[in-house]
C-alpha cells in the first residue's frame, strides 16, 4: 500500500450492462497516512492532508514554461488529441494545475505517476514530466519519422509501377514491347544456367530489371547488354586441371626461369 493518495470526491456512479461500475472521481487534495486502522470490515486509515508546495521563483516559473512548450511539441506529434486541448494548455497558469493536467495526459506508468503525486514540490513535478515527456517526444518523432520514409518508399514504388506500365504501353504501340521481353527472357534463362554465385545472380538480375525498364535506343541499353554477356559468358563452374606435382619436373631451375 502507498503511503500517498489524493483525497476524491465522488461525481458520478453508473452501471454498464456487463454489471460493472463507472465512477467518475474528481481529485481535491493529497494526504499522507498517519495511521493504519482496523482492517475489517474494510481497510481504514488516519490520514492528514499534504498541500503540494509551489515556490513562486525563477526556477519555477522556467520549469512551467519548458513543461508547457514540450507538452505542446508531444501533442502536436499526437495527431488523436483535439485541437482544442493544445489550446486550453496555454491558457492555464496555476502551476499546480499544470502539473497534474499535463500528468493526466501523460499516460505514465504507475510507479511514475506515484512518484509524481510523492513529491512535494511542484517544481520536482515539473523535472519527473520533463523527463518523462522529453522521452516521449524523442519516440513519437522517431515514428513519425519511420512512417514517412516508409510511405515514401510506397510512393516511390507506386510511381515506379505506374512509369513502368507507362514504358510497357509506348513500347507496344512502337512494337518494341514483344523484342524486349524476348531480349529478357533470354538472359533470364542463361543468368540461371550459368550457375552464378548468390552475390552475381543478384546483382546480373538488378541490372536485368533494368534493361527490362529501357527503351533499346537509351545509350544504356546497349552497356547493360555488353556487361550481361560477359557475366553469363564467364566459366563460373569450369575449372581447369592443375599441375601441382613438381617433383616429375626435369628441367633445371634456370631452366624454368628463362622459359617464363
């Protein structure tokens, strides 16, 4: 049990249809346990109200304006929050109230917002936010981050897919289209027959989709023709018998020397 609890009153009580209780709960003042009291027929306690405590200073009034700037980054980042809340966080003054309004919103574990509630000093509540939403505009703007390069790599594939089926059709009213796609079938074939290694299969079959994308009049094409010959072309899998006995050898070593 926490030594540290808000005192509620309570607003409103409902029953949902799976028989469960809705309670809505508003939050008036901390307290601290005093002294723990008989237990049945339910738990019970002396408790004493604990003010938050907040210093009018500098410091504090830096922590409150860092606070509500980052809290203003992290909803800006959070496209789900209406509009209308980023709004009302520049119209609240009360530092307290800031604190526990930004804390709400916060989506803090339990061991942090218990924390939160424990420390005294609205400026130590200001730091614990801080932290924690500084964190949390780290990910959010790493995942905006993630989701726009991968939208753009969809974009850019969609924009390739379409070029292509616009390349594909000016090939066929030209009647080019049949030619290239004879032309590339038949490197597919000799690129598989040619035993390739996995490193030169892919890179043969890169350059491939290229040529497939190419009109034949492109000065390209006719540098990726000339380099698949020479890939496909090259004995990948032929070895020639080597002579590694040199003990059968009758030849002198200045022999040897002035032949070579």
């Amino acid at each position: 049990m926490f030594e540290t609890g808000t005192i509620g009153s309570i607003q409103h009580v409902s029953r949902g249809p799976d028989n469960t209780l809705q309670i809505v709960v508003q939050g008036i003042e901390r307290f601290r346990i005093e002294q723990w009291l008989d237990p049945t027929p339910y738990l019970r306690a002396r408790i004493v109200a604990a003010p938050d405590v907040v210093e009018s200073d500098t410091e504090t009034e830096a922590l409150q304006r860092s606070l509500r700037d980052l809290t203003h980054d992290v909803l800006e980042l959070t496209p789900q929050v209406p509009k209308e809340v980023r709004d009302f966080l520049t119209q609240v003054q009360d530092p307290r109230y800031l604190a526990y309004l930004v804390a709400a919103n916060a989506r803090l574990a339990l061991q942090d917002g218990q924390q939160l509630l424990e420390a005294d000093l609205v400026k130590d509540k200001f730091r614990i936010l801080i932290a924690h939403l500084t964190h949390e505009k780290e990910v959010l703007a790493l995942g905006h981050k993630i989701q726009n390069e991968a939208r753009e790599e969809m974009d850019k594939a969609q924009r390739e897919y379409y070029l292509r089926q616009q390349l594909k059709a000016i090939q066929r009213e030209l009647g080019e289209g049949d030619e290239t796609q004879a032309l590339v079938e038949e490197y597919r074939q000799k690129i598989e027959a040619a035993g390739l290694p996995e490193e030169a299969r892919a890179e043969a079959l890169r350059e491939l989709q290229r040529l497939e994308g190419m009109p034949p009049q492109a000065a390209e094409h006719a540098v990726i023709k000339t380099y698949l010959d020479w890939v496909v072309g090259l004995p990948w899998n032929t070895l020639s018998p080597d002579q590694l006995d040199i003990t059968g050898c009758d030849r002198s070593p200045s022999e040897l020397s002035g032949r070579y």
